[in-house]
C-alpha cells in the first residue's frame, strides 16, 4: 500500500480526522483493514505528535478528483490516557 496524500477533515462534531489517500478504491480497502487491526505504533505517534487529531480513515481520489473516504473512523488514542 502506498499513501499518495492526505487531508485532515473536521467532523459534525468538531473533532478532526486525518484520512490517509491511497492510489485506488482497492488499496483503499486494504489500508482500513490495515489501520482497523494493527497499526498500534502509527496510531500511538499521531496522538503524540498531532494530539488535534482524533480519527483516522482511509479514502482515494476519482478520476474526476474527487476525494472519497471511509466514513467509519478509527479512533486514534489519546496521548494522555497512554502514560
């Protein structure tokens, strides 16, 4: 899987959730499954490093560039609750 980009988005809510774009609906679904069931060392430096982001998804970008995404969020721990 490959990241060709990202976009950090905010929610309804107002919490923020960074999507990571892959290069098609494919590899799109492989790098959720990927963020939903391991991914612990990535999740735990986000927290760290960008504690204003909350979730994390995966999306790709159309032909037509439009930006698509998985709008089931993975929640990313909170740097504080990890200590």
């Amino acid at each position: 899987m490959r990241i060709k980009g990202t976009v950090v988005i905010t929610l309804k809510s107002g919490e923020k959730a960074l999507i990571l774009l892959t290069e098609s609906k494919a590899e799109q679904f492989k790098l959720y499954q990927h963020l939903a069931t391991d991914a612990y060392q990535f999740k735990n430096e986000l927290s760290e490093e960008e504690p204003e982001i909350k979730y994390i998804s995966s999306g790709f970008k159309t032909d037509e560039n439009e930006i698509i995404w998985d709008d089931n969020y993975i929640a990313v721990p909170n740097w504080y609750d990890k200590n």
